[in-house]
C-alpha cells in the first residue's frame, strides 16, 4: 500500500476511523466514535463484524471481516475489539495499512509478540494504545501522589480484588471463549488475563511496574469451576523489582458482583482504589471514616485522536502494558488450571442467569490480599 497523506492533524479533517468487532465490548466502541464523529473529531467511515449490525452504526460502511475493512475503508484509525487471538495480526495488518490503532486488551499473547507489535508500529511511525480504560483514569496519578507524600506510610504490598458473576452460557458466547489456546493459538481467556485483567494492569500501574523487568516473578495458583480450559478462580502473587509484591484474587465464581479494586497496603493504613469508578479512598488507621475523592478519566479513543492531531501523550501505549504481559506469559506457559471439587461449588440460578458459585470465595479473596499468599497458600478448602 502507497505512503498515505496524514489526515487530522495539519488538514483539520476529522479522522476516519472503522471499528472492528461491533458486538459484545466493540459496542462501547462504536458508541464512543459516534460520539466523536457529533463533535466533529472524527468519522465513523466502517465497521466489521461477522454477524449483520445489531446497533446503531450511523452512515458507517458495513465489512464481514476486519481484514476487509482495514484493507479496503482507507483509515485513518483501526479500533480492534475482536477476540484475543486475531489481535496481533490485525493490528499489523492496519499499521502496514498506514492507521493507528485503538487495541483491545490483552494485547498480545506474549512478550515477543508484544515488543514485535511495538517494533512494527514505530516503524510504521504510527500509535497504538491497549484498550486499558482504567488506565486513562487521573485515580491512578492521584494514588500515586498520595503514596509518594507518605499518607499511608512505607508501603507494604499491594493488591488486586475482584470477584465477579460470570453465567454459564457466558463461557459458550465464543468459540474463544475460556480457551487456553485455540487451533494451536494461544488465546489466554481467564479470569486473571481478560474479565479482570484491568484489576492486574491497574494494580501494576500503581505501583509503577511497566516494563517486563519490572516483574521478577509471578506465582500462580489457577482453579476453574466451570467446564473450561482457562482459569475463573485464581489467584497470584506477583514479585516485583523493588521486593514489594502484588497479591490479586480474582474469580469469576461469586456469589453476586462485587466491585472490584486495587489496595496500597502502607504501614499507617491503606488506600484503595476502586478502578471501574475513579474513587480512592484513604484508609488510615485510627481515623474513623475514610477520606474519598473522585478523579476524572479520558476515554481512550478520544485521548488516541487527540494524540494523533494534537500531539497529546498517549495515555496507554504497547510499552506500558509489558509488565503486565510478562504477568500473562506466566499463565499462558504455566499449567492447566486445577477443576475445583464439585463439594465447594454451588450451581444457582438467579438475576444473573445460570451461574457457579465457589463456596466463601469472597472470605478466601480478601485473605489473598491481607497475607500476600495464594489460595492454596491461605488454606483455602476449594485450593487443596
Ligand atoms: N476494555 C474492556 O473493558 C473490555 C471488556 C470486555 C472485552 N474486552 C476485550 O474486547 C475484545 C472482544 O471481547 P468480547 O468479550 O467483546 O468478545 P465477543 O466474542 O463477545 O465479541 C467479539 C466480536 O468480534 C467479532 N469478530 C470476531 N472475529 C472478527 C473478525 N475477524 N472481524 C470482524 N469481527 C470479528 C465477533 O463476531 C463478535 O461480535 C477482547 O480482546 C476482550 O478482551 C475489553
């Protein structure tokens, strides 16, 4: 493909811009481009999905492949929001096309393919930003100052806690869906490296881990409840560079929605950042209530747009998400996930449609943060 006249910046004409994967989270996307195209800043000119839109797509073009779109709809910007698996090669494929590229997280199925992705892109002198929306949040600079002004004192370790529903039919909406690998591809799918990757990713942003060296080593203790081959109840402790450490349990077997968070454990108290809201609050020991504030957060592809006409910085590019992808090598290479004994899981249907639920999952999570360990190492009955 010929050298393509830069569009956005110079000209003043909006972006063009095509989202690939429209159903499932791609929908966010198509809403947040259309709400860029009313303001001017760019036109959604494509989708491309397999199944026939089923949302509003505006005066968009519409591709039965992303590869089509990316190759045919002359793009200015790619969002990518398909399945783990066809990331890397799409995301190739449009930056060789001459587009920047929004991509959906994870972004690569290991390290390599991450640097390799990051090496293209440089070379095609075009961005791309990891669909880690917590990421764009200004909670994470706050907590970060908070920390550095000693409100919680040295800190100790950190934490990520998630415990989630996820219906049983939600692991067959995809071929994908759950799968370790698929046809010989490494897909990744569980707990710790999809539903509730941003819990991972946040908590290593906060504790300023970016690079792989910033993650010494990770120890893993994977458990599945549902007949899938990826993890839905883990746990794992991540040792960073600095000797603190990163303690996450997350689990996909709860009993109801809990909201997820990210913890500073500090020797005067602990802060707690809850990511899917911008809300941190300061736990100090002693004070009776704790100290709450709300920050702002940038969309990701508003922020992209404005990097890419304006020179904004980008808020998550490939290199940011190294750290946490060298957390994803470890599970990828690490062993099969154990099937938890039928005993500790109750199958109940509710709002939430058919879902399993792991017995005193949430105790056994908090325990994960509290000691640093793993489920297994905590003495979790459903971990033996
Ligand atoms: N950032 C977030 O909060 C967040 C949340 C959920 C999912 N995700 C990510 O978004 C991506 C998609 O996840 P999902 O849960 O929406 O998956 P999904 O399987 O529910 O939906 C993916 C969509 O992509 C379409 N698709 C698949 N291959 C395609 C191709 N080659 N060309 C065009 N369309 C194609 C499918 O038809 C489907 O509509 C994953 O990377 C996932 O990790 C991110």
């Amino acid at each position: 493909m010929g050298e393509r006249m830069p569009r956005g910046g110079a000209s003043g004409d909006p972006l063009r811009v095509g989202v690939a994967g429209i159903h499932g989270h791609g929908a966010t996307h198509v809403a947040e481009a259309l709400r860029l195209e009313r303001a001017g800043r760019v036109r959604l000119i494509a989708v491309a999905d397999h199944r026939a839109p089923e949302i509003a797509v505006g005066e968009a073009a519409v591709f039965a492949d992303a590869a089509a779109m990316i190759a045919d709809a002359d793009l200015d910007l790619v969002v990518l929001s398909t399945p783990i698996h066809t990331h890397v090669p799409l995301a190739r494929a449009a930056l060789e096309g001459g587009a920047h590229v929004l991509l959906e997280k994870p972004p690569a199925p290991s390290s390599l393919e991450l640097e390799e992705l990051d090496a293209a892109a440089r070379a095609a002198g075009r961005a791309v930003q990891v669909g880690f929306q917590s990421l764009g949040s200004t909670a994470i600079d706050a907590v970060r100052e908070l920390v550095a002004g000693g409100v919680v004192g040295e800190v100790r370790a950190y934490g990520a806690l998630g415990t989630w529903v996820r219906a049983v039919d939600y692991w067959t909406r995809s071929a994908w869906a759950g799968r370790r690998e698929l046809d010989g591809v490494p897909v990744v799918d569980g707990a710790v490296t999809n539903p509730l990757a941003h819990a991972v990713a946040t908590a290593l942003a906060v504790a300023g881990a970016r690079s792989a060296h910033d993650v010494v080593d990770v120890e893993l203790d994977l458990l599945r409840a549902n007949a899938i081959q990826a993890d839905d109840t883990s746990s794992l402790v991540i040792r960073l560079r600095d000797g603190r450490t990163v303690a996450g349990a997350l689990a996909l077997t709860a009993s109801r929605r809990s909201e997820p968070c990210v913890t500073v454990e500090g020797e005067l108290g602990r802060i707690v950042l809850w990511y899917t809201l911008d809300i941190v609050q300061v736990v100090r020991d002693g004070e009776p209530f704790p100290a709450t504030t709300r920050h702002p957060r940038v969309s990701l592809l508003e922020n992209l747009v404005s990097h890419i006409t304006a020179g904004d910085e980008l808020l998550v590019p490939l290199g940011a998400t190294a750290a946490f992808t060298r957390v994803l090598d470890a599970v990828r290479a690490g062993p099969d996930p154990r099937p938890i004994a039928t005993e500790h899981i109750e199958r109940v249907h509710d709002g939430a449609g058919e879902h399993l639920v792991v017995r005193d999952l949430e105790r056994w999570a908090a325990r994960v943060v509290a000691e640093q360990a793993t489920f297994a190492d905590v003495g979790a009955p459903f971990a033996r």
